[in-house]
C-alpha cells in the first residue's frame, strides 16, 4: 500500500472513462478515521491519504495551542486534498479528513463527483477519551472535541454515504465498509 504524505501539481485529474474509486472515512477527532482509514486501504489494495499530513505548520501549530481552525484556515487544505483524491482516484483511494461541514464534502467532491464517504460516528466522552490517551504525540488536544462536535453537520442526507459506530470492534467496521465498497459502483473499475 502506498501511503501519501505530500500534494502534487494541481493538473492531476482522473480519466473521464475512468470510474473512481474513491472514499473519504470522515468524522471528529477521535473517531477512528486514521485507523480505519489505512487498514481499509491496505483491504483494498488501495492508496491511503493521511489528511492530518496535509495541514499547514500554521494549522498544526494554532490546533496544538487549543485554537480552533476556521473554514479559511481549512481552505488550501481541501483544495490540496481534492487534488490528492482526484489524482489518485482511478487506481483507489482512502482518505482520512474530518470533513465536519456539508462545504467541505462538496468540495471535496468537486474534485471527484461520484467520491463516497464513510462517517465514522462516536460518542463526545468517547472521543475526548481517545484523544487524551494520545498524549504528547499529536498535535490535536482534547480541549478541542468541543469544537469539533460544534462544526459536526451530520452528513444523514448525502448521497454516497456509509454511517457507522465508531464504538464498534474495529474488524467489524472493517468488514461492513469493506461490503459497502463492493456493493456500490464507485468501487468498481
């Protein structure tokens, strides 16, 4: 599995006759979005995108102090991430991205129109939980799972959308969305 870790030109875009095979695990910090992220990936013998890489120094630094980021803040992230998923869609791709907000996800699928999304839902003590057990090797403190529960807009809605518990085993999880791909048209080459 190759894992992403830097952006690329933005001119990158996948064939139109080629169908993409891309998903974005979503959802607050927490929630499991990296872990998920990658072991499906690695299922799929897809490529994975670590979203959190993509952050500026500035992002990481202002999340790190407790501050939490704007939609401005969150700007040339999307767009970098886009461009990273439309690149890398034809051959399969995962990302992991919180994609809190309904705008985000649209722009993100303004990149890859038919991009699915799987949301990984969890509980905010839960959340704060995991987060505090990361300690000092993330960027992100558990003083901001306020934040992100606030930002959250449910994606119940949207097309394109696998909504799973988060608090489930993580095998389980695996299982289900690895079903859900293979069902669905936009995991088909």
């Amino acid at each position: 599995m190759q894992k992403i870790a830097l952006s690329s030109s933005a001119g990158d875009t996948v064939a139109p006759d080629c169908p993409p095979r891309a998903v974005v695990v979503m959802g607050v910090s927490g929630s499991g979005k990296s872990t998920v992220g990658e072991r499906l990936a690695l299922r799929q013998g897809w490529i994975f995108i670590e979203g959190d890489a993509f952050h500026s120094k500035q992002n990481h630094a202002k999340m790190q102090a407790g501050t939490p980021l704007t939609d401005e803040d969150r700007e040339s992230w999307l767009e970098a991430l886009g461009r990273e998923l439309a690149r890398h869609a034809a051959a399969g791709v995962v990302l992991s991205c919180s994609a809190l907000k309904r705008a985000y996800r649209q722009r993100l699928r303004a990149h890859v129109p038919a991009l699915a999304f799987i949301w990984l839902e969890v509980g905010r003590d839960e959340a704060r939980q995991r987060v505090a057990s990361r300690g000092e090797r993330h960027f992100f403190p558990a003083a901001l799972i306020d934040s992100q529960f606030a930002a959250l807009e449910p994606p119940h809605d949207e097309a394109e959308l696998l909504h799973l518990d988060s608090e489930h085993p993580l095998e389980a999880l695996l299982a289900q969305a690895a079903e859900w791909l293979q069902r669905n048209p936009h995991a088909h080459a």
